[in-house]
C-alpha cells in the first residue's frame, strides 16, 4: 500500500505511493553528509554547546586555580 518494499508486493493491495525510493534517498542524503562533516553543524551539535558553556564557566572562574585545573587555560 505504501510501498514501502520493492520486491514485496501482494496481489490484493494498490500500491499508493513508493516510500521505499524516498526512504533510500534520505537515507543516502544523511550519510553522505555525516561522512562528509556537514553534519551535524556546529549550531546543532550538543557537544559544541557544552563545550561552549565549559569553556565561559571555566573562564568565570579563572581567577581560582582551583576550579580552572581542568578547563585547559
């Protein structure tokens, strides 16, 4: 029904559109850009944001050199 399967396909069901084109294109889409870096962008990566705030935390604190051991400063 929703094509979802290319070799798949019973005698009793209309197939109303091919699902399984569109899946593999995303599919493809994402990891040709994971491979590639483009994804995730800096904007969206958590890591870069906690990164981010460890970074200005670390600097609030630098006049401590307790609190700034593990920051790399």
């Amino acid at each position: 029904m929703l094509g979802l399967f290319k070799d798949f396909r019973p005698r009793f069901v209309t197939r109303y559109a091919d699902l399984s084109s569109l899946i593999s294109q995303a599919v493809e889409g994402y990891a040709d850009e994971v491979r590639t870096g483009r994804f995730p962008a800096q904007e969206r990566s958590r890591l870069s944001r906690i990164w981010h705030k460890s970074k200005v935390a670390c600097h609030s604190w630098r006049a401590s050199p307790i609190f700034s051991l593990g920051c790399g400063i």
